[in-house]
C-alpha cells in the first residue's frame, strides 16, 4: 500500500514531514531566529523565536520563564518533545519548556530517535547551577540552524575529504604507497623483458629435461624418437600467459601492443590444444616427453630456470613485442 503525503486530497502527516526535515538538517536541532537567554537569582528565561527539534519546527510566542529554582544543584534548560502525550486543537502537550537537575552533576539529556520509534527528545538551551539558592556558572547550549551554519558544516566535511585526497596524492607523487599505472606497467614489462632476454640457461634447462625425460623413457624398455624440439614454443608458452593478461589489462585501449599480445594469447591457445593433445597420445609411456615437461613447466612457472630469449611463433614474436613496449614507456 502506498501512502502520499505532498499530494492532492492526501494528509501530510507531521511524523514525515519531521523526518524529511531532520534528514535535510542532517539530524541538526538548534534555534532559527530569537530564542534569547535571560536570568535572575532564582529564575531562567528563554525568550520569544523559532526554533526546530529533530525535524519538528517550534515557536516561543511569548518568553517562557522558569521562577523559584533555589534548592542547590545542576540545572539544564530544556525542551523535552514527548510523543507519548496527547495533543488537542487548543493545547500542544507533546512539547514544554522546562528544567531538569541532579545532585552531583549536569543531568544526561534523553535522545531517543524520535524519527522512529522512540519518545522523547530534550534539546538543551542552557545549563547553569544553584549554590546558596542562586542561579551561578550560566553557559549558553543552544545551537543554530540557518544556511551557514548548513554551509560551514558542508565546507568543513569537504575540507577534510580534499586534505585525504591531498595526503594521499603526496604519497602517489612520492612512490611511499602507490605507483602510476604506467610505473606499474613499465615494472611489469621489464620483468618479462629480462626473463626474455637470458636465452642460454633457458636452452640448458630445456635440453636438460629432454635428457632426462629420454633416458627415463630408455631405461623402461622404451625407445623413441620424439624430442622436446618439436614442442619449443607450446613449452616454452606456458610460462608468459598470466604475465602477459596481466600487461594486457594495463595497456589502454589504444594501444597496438594490446592487439598484438591478444594474437599472441590467441596463438598461443591453439599451440597448448596441440601440446595437450601430443601428451595424452603417450600416456602409455612412463612419463612421455611432453606430459614430463608439461608438468615441470607448469609447476614451475613462475621460476627463474624458464628464461628465453625469442619465441619464433608464426608471424608474431612475444620478444618483438615486448622489447618494442618496454621501449616506448622509456
């Protein structure tokens, strides 16, 4: 069910309209204009003005007077909203001016969130004290609301938030806690660059597998032809493909890098089908020369004895391009 409340032939209840008001106030009460403070010995003022509480907008007609406050203690001038109290036509029950006091210290205000479901509400205009039967130590509480004090609290909020920003900005200038994305992407491809350009402990590392993997087949009873050259490039693939999704997702749109590395992961899925179609064909044999290096490689993907230099794919070089980008971040 829908209810309307700023609509044709619809009530516009006073609990939705407090509430939108304490919303757009940011829960701010205070007084708006008028609301002066005045005492005597035994009595406390509150004077003619508007003021609003939690959303709920109230006028002092005539000044409202509090007399014969003479037992010693701690006072507050208050208004305290009270929704569990009945209204009539003639007479608002739901809201007084009034005092509280304690013994030993200012009285702690009830702050119900009167926007909900609870009850009373007491905003503070003044707190003072009694020694000797006379009021002493007066000290004005009440806040304003009017659109500078709306403004100032917007201006402060803001002020804060461009100080983070700031700070935080020194410290992207600074490299202490963040790099550029282009540092970021420069980093990354001369890590790929310097793997791609150690080229003999890479083949020394490969051939070293190869024999290995041979002689393991030989001394099974199993001879075979079949050498790691055939599967140079699906092998040696295997080790770039996440470090190069990584450098494609920092290179912009437009970028040519960023085409050629996308063939180049296109390439380079049809080539590790071909790899893992050459290994189930030798699932036979005990650890067949692909499936041994398909294992060490992947296991080992991220270590430092897979460094080539050149990868000769068909039409398209992984060093190329690479060495290509690294040059133009310089």
């Amino acid at each position: 069910m829908l209810k309307g409340h700023v609509f044709n032939m619809q009530t516009f209840t006073s609990e939705a309209f407090a509430l939108f008001i304490d919303k757009f106030l940011n829960g701010k009460s205070g007084v708006a204009r008028g609301c002066e403070l005045s005492n005597t010995n035994n009595s406390i003022t509150v004077g003619e003005g508007y003021f609003v509480v939690k959303g709920r907008f109230l006028q002092i007609i005539s000044s409202e007077t509090i007399s014969n406050i003479t037992v010693n203690g701690f006072y507050s001038l208050i208004c305290e909203i009270d929704l569990g109290k009945t209204n009539t036509t003639d007479e608002l029950n739901q809201a007084k001016i009034k005092v509280i006091s304690s013994t030993n210290n200012y009285p702690e205000l009830q702050k119900q969130d009167i926007t909900t479901n609870g009850t009373i509400y007491q905003y503070e205009f003044a707190r003072f004290k009694v020694e000797n039967g006379n009021i002493t130590n007066v000290e004005d509480k009440r806040t304003f609301i009017d659109f500078d004090t709306i403004y100032n609290y917007i201006q402060k909020e803001s002020d804060e938030m461009f100080k983070k920003i700031a700070k935080e900005l020194e410290h992207v200038l600074d490299g202490s806690a963040y790099c550029l994305k282009k540092d970021m992407l420069k980093m990354e491809v001369k890590q790929l660059k310097d793997k791609l350009d150690n080229e003999d402990r890479l083949k020394a590392t490969i051939s070293t597998i190869a024999e290995l993997t041979v002689r393991d087949i030989r001394n099974n009873g199993e001879e075979t032809n079949l050498t790691y050259n055939g599967y140079y490039r699906e092998i040696l693939s295997l080790l770039y493909i996440d470090k190069v999704k990584k450098i494609i997702a920092m290179l912009d749109e437009k970028d040519s890098n960023k085409v050629k590395l996308i063939n180049w992961l296109n390439n380079v899925k049809v080539m590790n089908a071909n790899l893992d179609n050459a290994s189930a064909e030798f699932q036979e044999t005990w650890l067949g020369i692909p499936q041994r290096i398909i294992a060490l490689v992947r296991e080992e993907s991220y270590s430092s004895f897979f460094i080539p230099k050149s990868m000769a794919y068909p039409d398209l070089s992984l060093s190329t391009i690479i060495t290509n980008l690294y040059n133009s971040l310089e």
